[in-house]
C-alpha cells in the first residue's frame, strides 16, 4: 500500500511551506478519504455478522498498515 508512506517522505523532504509540500500533504490527505469512503460503501454492504467481522478483518488490517506507513515516514 506504501501511497501515504510516499506522499509523507516527499511532503518531509520538500522545503517547509511550499508548494511541493502542501501538494504531498494534501495527496497524502485525499488518499486517506478516498480510502475510507471505500471501506464506508463496502460496510453498507454487510448483512450479518459474518460479513461484519470479515469486514472488520480487512479495514483493521489496512489500518495497522497505514499505522506502519506512517510510522516509517517519521524515521
């Protein structure tokens, strides 16, 4: 998934207040939405418990990930 991890390195590495690093930051951002909009229109489709805890297996996954990502940008 590294999409965040990248926008974060570039966002660090580009000069304070710039252009270049709003831009990272804002694509880190929009990455993020676009992300949970996702897991939003998939939870709309659960119907039982089953579907629910599959779900929640997948988003909690996908969250510790972007939790490492981020982790990883701050080194």
């Amino acid at each position: 998934m590294k999409r965040i991890q990248n926008y974060l390195i570039k966002a660090r590495e580009a000069e304070p207040l710039s252009w270049d690093q709003h831009r990272q930051e804002s694509m880190g951002f929009i990455t993020l939405c676009s992300t949970i909009t996702a897991w939003s229109e998939l939870a709309s489709e659960c119907r039982n418990k089953n579907d629910w805890n599959n779900f929640a297996k997948y988003v909690l996954t996908e969250v510790q990930e972007i939790g490492n990502e981020i982790k990883e940008a701050k080194k």
